[in-house]
C-alpha cells in the first residue's frame, strides 16, 4: 500500500524556509522548554530569527556563530517537534532549530566529554558496547540485583548519564537470536512481506517490544522480515550531529532499499519506535534527497499506523478466532486478572508524524478492557527530549519540561495503570519519574493474543 494512502507523501514536503515565518510566537506558546527555563530563547528566535541573521544583518556584518547559539540556548531544545504543528505558516521550526544545536556543538569541549558525547549521540556504537558486556552484567545482575544495579550506575555516569538514571537491565536473548530461533519460513513462504525497523533499543536493551510487535504482525497475517539496520540518527540529531545522523540515514537507505527489492519491492516498513518512524519518513528526503531514500521514506509506517491500517483487517481475524478453552469446558483460569488498566502517552514525535493516537482507538474497537483517562493535563511532551534527559546537564530541565504531563500520571498511582507509549524515552521517563509501569501498546495487543490462545497473558 503506497503511502499516498496516509496523507502526505514525504517527497512533496515544503523546505523549513525562515521567511515564511509570520512571528506571531505559536510555537514558544507549546515550547515545553520555553516554559520552563528561562535560559532558553525558545523557537521562534532560535529558528526563523537564527537563520535569518546566519549571513549578517546587513552586507559585510558579521553573523551569528556557535557562541551566539550557546548564549541562546541551543541546547536545550528537546527536538519535540510541538513547534512544527502550531505553526500555522507551515514553517519546519525543528529543522532551523537543529541547525542551532549543530552550531553551538561546534564549540571546544574537554576531550573525555567529546568522547562521551559522541558516544551517546552514536546509540549503534553505544548499543554494540552494552551488547558485549551483556553477559558479564546478567551475571551481575542474577547474583546480586544491588551490585548489578550499583556497575550499571557507575558505568551510566561515566558516560554523562545523570545518577538517577539507570541503564536498561540486559535481556536474557536478544531480539536477533529468538527472532530466528520462532520464524517458520515454510508456513510463512506465501504471506505477505513486512520489513521491520526494531530500533536500537529494541536491538540491545529491550527486545520485549519487538518482539511483540512480530507475533502481532504474525497474526494479522504477514511475514515479518527484520531489517539488517544501523541506528536511525535520531540520538545523533537530539545533540546537533547532523553528520552522524546523515551517514546512519544514507546507509539504511542503501540497505532497506535492497531489502525491499530482493522481497519483490514497495514492501512496507515498519517500526514500533515512533522517533525512527519521523527519521527515516521525514529525514530521509531532507538530509539525503536522492531516489532511494525517497522511496525507502514513503514506504515507511509508524507500527499503530500499520496496524490500523493494512493490517486491521487480519488482527480483527486473529481476535475473532475462537478463544481457548480448557479440557473442562471452562474458560483459561485468571481470565479476569488478564484486565489490565491502562492509559495511554501519545509521544511528540509520533504527534509529529501526523497519524493521531491510533493504538487507543484501535485496542477499543478490538474491545481490550481497562482503560482509564489521565485528562488534558497529560497530553503533552513527558520532557525527556531523546538524549538530552538521560544526561547529567538534561536531567533537571526533562523533569521540568514534563512536570505537568508527569504530575497527571502520578494523579493516576492509586488505581496502578500500565502507562503505554510507542516512545522507549516517553516509557523510561513515566516509570522512573512516576514509578508506574510502562509498556508498548504492542504488548498489550501480544498478551491479549496469547490469553486467546490460552498461553501466557502478562505484558512483559
């Protein structure tokens, strides 16, 4: 199915043209930033205004540099996207404003803190590292949960992570290793193809997702093919390396459009991370522009997207087989403790791609219990802001960014919903800074499946 059906294709969209821009401060009115520390300028004078003033006010005037950049605030901005859909002119704000970040960055730094720069904004170097010590910390963690939880800390600020941030506990099997170890290439041989994007944090900190998310598409029906993937660009592009962000975008571009032509071509791409969704729909066109990344970008769907879409019709099947019973005729026991209450964060990027907040809408129709209304306070940006929460300098101001979105979760303790989002920064946020648990919608949609076909039917 082409992407003309979603709406806009990605090929045909406007240029972030500062000119365009009618001041009239939309954007620094839904800035989560803007709104909460003073420090920064906000969009509307670190977009349109910045570049605008990049060549000089006036012939043979200087202009604005990396010091201007800093002075403004340029790093602060969480690279939400909130400016681009108040924007009633049409302008891209984020795409001016990252030409900002990626100014301010070009600024002298301390060699340990470049190095560890770089290596938060590379999550394909940093994911490759937490995959080779993967063992070593599942022992830790397995012998003792205190030691292991003290190393990961000990490691998390030696690479600029705040101290209360913890990194991801290490998965038992990684996503590659039990995608192979359940595929069944004969019973598949005839579906439908489904490339999927897992993300880097599917890829070595949290397969559970993923995973999910193939034993949905199973049922609904296709055959799922896991891309040979590197990091999407968007950590990269959270920090202004637009550099980095350019090489990850041009090589998935060669390798999904190689994939794509040996299943046949136009094969849908799909991702359960909403961030590598908006990269590689809505970057791919900007930063690379040639035939191949156009029309890897237009085959591109957010993984709600997909399954409320081409895929609707087969999960709706999968749903209305007959469910499971027992030997006894009775029905599978703790039926009623498969009810699971639950909200649902819609994230900014997946806001900014312009579908909706399809999984709730999708779980009702296919009649999934539970869900409870965290009211408008919650419908906003969580604050996290890709990279820029998880470290020592961001931490204090994601907290703040999101206090409201936060407070309206916490307002929802006493009842112990699941908080979904497609967003892994949105889930990490919520749980450390509420003590809920999260989830993937996707996990919810896997578990009610499997309580159909009597299996296990806890998320997670």
């Amino acid at each position: 199915m082409s992407a003309a059906v979603r709406g806009r294709v990605s090929s045909e969209r406007r240029l972030p043209l500062p000119d365009a821009c009618l001041g009239c401060s939309s954007c620094v009115a839904v800035c989560p930033v803007a709104s909460s520390d003073g420090r920064f300028a906000g969009p509307k004078v670190l977009g349109p205004a910045f570049e605008r003033l990049l060549a000089g006010p006036w012939p043979g005037e200087p202009g604005l540099g990396p010091r201007d950049a800093e002075r403004l605030g340029a790093g602060l901005c969480l690279q939400c996207h909130l400016c681009d859909l108040a924007c009633p002119a049409g302008v891209e704000v984020s795409s001016l404003t990252r030409r900002a970040k990626a100014l301010a960055r070009r600024l002298p730094r301390g060699g340990y803190r470049r190095l560890m720069d770089d290596l938060l904004a590379d999550q394909e170097r940093f994911g490759r590292l937490a995959a080779a010590v993967r063992w070593p910390r599942s022992l830790l963690h397995g012998t003792s949960p205190w030691l292991g939880r003290t190393v990961d800390g000990f490691a998390g600020r030696l690479v600029g992570l705040h101290p209360a941030r913890r990194l991801p506990r290490p998965p038992r099997q990684p996503f590659r290793a039990w995608f192979e170890a359940t595929r069944r290439p004969r019973e598949e041989r005839d579906r439908q193809p489904v490339i999927l994007f897992v993300g880097c944090h599917g890829r070595f900190h949290d397969p559970v997702v993923p995973r999910a998310a193939v034993e949905v598409l199973r049922s609904a029906g296709y055959r799922v093919v896991a891309a040979q993937e590197v990091c999407c660009g968007s950590p990269a592009l959270s920090v202004g390396d637009e550099g980095r962000a350019r090489d990850s975008l041009e090589a998935n571009a060669r390798l999904l459009d190689h994939l794509s032509t040996r299943l046949g071509g136009g094969v849908p791409i799909v991702s359960p991370c909403p961030s590598c969704s908006l990269s590689l729909r809505r970057l791919l066109p900007e930063l690379i522009g040639d035939g191949p990344a156009r029309a890897v970008a237009d085959a591109v769907w957010d993984l709600g997207e997909f399954l409320a879409g081409p895929a609707r019709v087969g999960l709706e099947q999968a749903f209305d087989r007959p469910r499971h019973w027992g030997d006894d005729g009775a029905p599978p026991s703790g039926e009623e403790a498969a009810v699971t209450p639950w909200t649902y964060h819609a994230s900014c990027h997946l806001r900014a791609l312009g579908v909706g907040k399809l999984f709730p809408a999708l779980l009702s129709s296919l009649e999934v219990p539970g869900r409870l209304d965290a009211g408008p306070a919650a419908d906003g940006c969580c604050g996290m802001g890709g990279l820029t929460g998880l470290t020592r300098e961001g931490y204090d101001l994601s907290l703040a960014a999101g206090a409201r979105v936060l407070e309206a979760y916490r307002s929802l303790a006493a009842a112990g919903p699941v908080v979904l989002s497609d967003c892994p920064a949105c889930r990490w946020q919520i749980a450390e800074a509420t003590g809920l648990k999260t989830a993937h919608p996707v996990e919810l949609l896997a578990a009610r499946l499997r309580d159909r076909a009597g299996g296990r039917n806890s998320i997670g």
